[in-house]
C-alpha cells in the first residue's frame, strides 16, 4: 500500500464530514487535505484507542519526534510520507502539526475544564489550527481568512462536544465548562448515569446557542474574495449546523446515543454548497 492509499483509507474509514467536503477538491489539494486529515486522525486515535494513559502519551512523542524528523527531510510513517510533499505547497508548518499534537496531550492531562476560556484554548489545538491548516489548502489568499478559519474550527468543536456529551463522559471526559454545570445546576454524576432533566437541556441549548454564533461570526469574518476557495469549509459548516439542528430536535438525547447524519445526507448538504456558494 502507497502513502497516498494509506492516508485515502484512514480518511474514508473514519465516516468524517471533512471526508465529504474534501470529494470536491482539485487533485492537488485533495490530496493535501486528505494526507492532513490522516495525520489529525492517527494523532487523536493514540488518545481514543489507548486505553493506558502511559503508552498513549508515549505514541504522542513518538509522533512529535516522527514531525521533527520528517520536516528535516526523514519521514517514517506513511502519513507523514504523504504529508510532506505537500507541506511546503501549502504552507503547512511544523509548528501546526506540534500543536495538533500539544492538544490531543492535553486529554491525556486534563479532563475537566473550569470556565469557557480554559477550553477555548484546547479547542484552539485540536480544532482551530487544524482549521488554520484547511484554509491553506484550500486556497486561502487574505490574512483575514485565518481568524474565520479559527472561529470556524471552534464552532465545529463545540459542536462535537455537545454530539459526544455521553461518550466523551464514558470515557472520564467533560468538556462542558464546571462553571457552566454549575450555573445550571447539571451534576457530573448525571451524566454518568445519563440522566435527563429540564436543566440539562437548558445547559445543551445554552451550549447550541454559543455555537450557532460561532456559526454567524465565522461567516460575517470571511473575505469575499476568499469565499470560492473556501467552500469545503462551508460544507463542513452546512453539515456541522444540520447536525446541531437535529440534536436539538431530538430534545438533546445524546448521553446515551451518538446522533450521527446518514452519507447520503452529507453528500447532498455538500453538494448544496459546491453548487449554490453559501452553507
């Protein structure tokens, strides 16, 4: 198997909505992309799969050590096979890829996070840079594309936090801010025990609100002449914002359940966006 059939597998296994987004690239950039995506996978899986915190934070040097290596020109992993030739077309940097890496750490060392701001800065790594990354690859041209790429990257966060309220819980992970439990009276222990109540639904729609705006500003910062180049983060967009609709129609049920949106549903909602220019 290639570097490039390695990473096109990583991409398509996974079922991500960035898979759907990526389907309506040129070559070059999908290519791009693709190979990127792979390397945010194989990074977030060390922390996802491993269950030995030791070991996880052992293959997360190992990844720091295999970046320093493979933009001196020594790539091992076929990811980073993949990745590099790419790199310097695309202004991917090694500092992107550390701070990928810096953000998957911070769930092996921190699994609760006191206020907004403290998790602002996880989703800044594991979900900002990465939007970074994507704007460049898909063609970015204006400085201010980089602070919409960012925005954008912390609305899909947000996003995936409230979808992955029970998992992530099941996992010993609550990324909803102390402060927030607090100020509606949501108990750690009930989501623990998936328990549902006219709090914990106000909780999710407080979230779902933040993350809708996040949806808005990301928008409203994004260059005019940027917005062609930009449309698979759009898609992403439309995707993400039709998910959020859906759990929220769904009354927020998801300490026990994964609300997902079926492929079919994600190629159209794409193809809505290649076609029409906006999310």
């Amino acid at each position: 198997m290639t570097p490039q059939e390695y990473v096109q597998q990583k991409a398509a296994a996974s079922g991500s909505s960035f898979y759907y987004a990526f389907l309506f690239l040129p070559r070059p950039r999908r290519a791009a992309i693709t190979a990127f995506y792979a390397f945010c996978r194989e990074v977030d899986d060390v922390v996802d799969e491993v269950s030995d915190p030791g070991v996880a934070a052992a293959k997360l040097s190992w990844w720091q050590q295999e970046v320093a290596k493979s933009f001196r020109g020594q790539p091992e992993h076929p990811v980073m096979k993949a990745l590099m030739p790419c790199a310097r077309e695309f202004g991917i940097e090694e500092r992107h890829l550390h701070a990928v890496i810096d953000g998957c750490r911070m769930d092996l060392e921190q699994t609760r996070y006191l206020d907004f701001p403290g998790l602002q800065r996880y989703c800044h790594l594991v979900a900002g840079v990465v939007g970074e990354v994507s704007a460049r690859i898909f063609g970015q041209t204006q400085p201010a594309t980089t602070q919409y790429a960012h925005t954008l990257g912390l609305a899909f966060q947000l996003t995936n936090i409230i979808r992955d309220v029970g998992e992530d819980a099941m996992r010993g992970r609550i990324y909803l801010p102390v402060s927030e439990l607090q100020q509606f009276d949501v108990k750690a222990h009930e989501l623990l025990k998936r328990e549902y109540s006219p709090r914990f639904k106000a909780l999710m729609q407080f979230q779902a609100e933040r993350a809708r705006g996040l949806y808005r500003e990301a928008f409203a910062l994004l260059p005019d002449a940027d917005r062609r180049a930009q449309k698979p983060g759009l898609m992403m967009a439309s995707i993400y914002r039709t998910l959020l609709d859906e759990i929220e129609r769904d009354g927020f049920q998801v300490l026990h359940q994964r609300v997902s949106l079926t492929p079919l549903r994600k190629f159209w909602l794409a193809w809505k966006v290649q076609a029409l220019g906006r999310a």
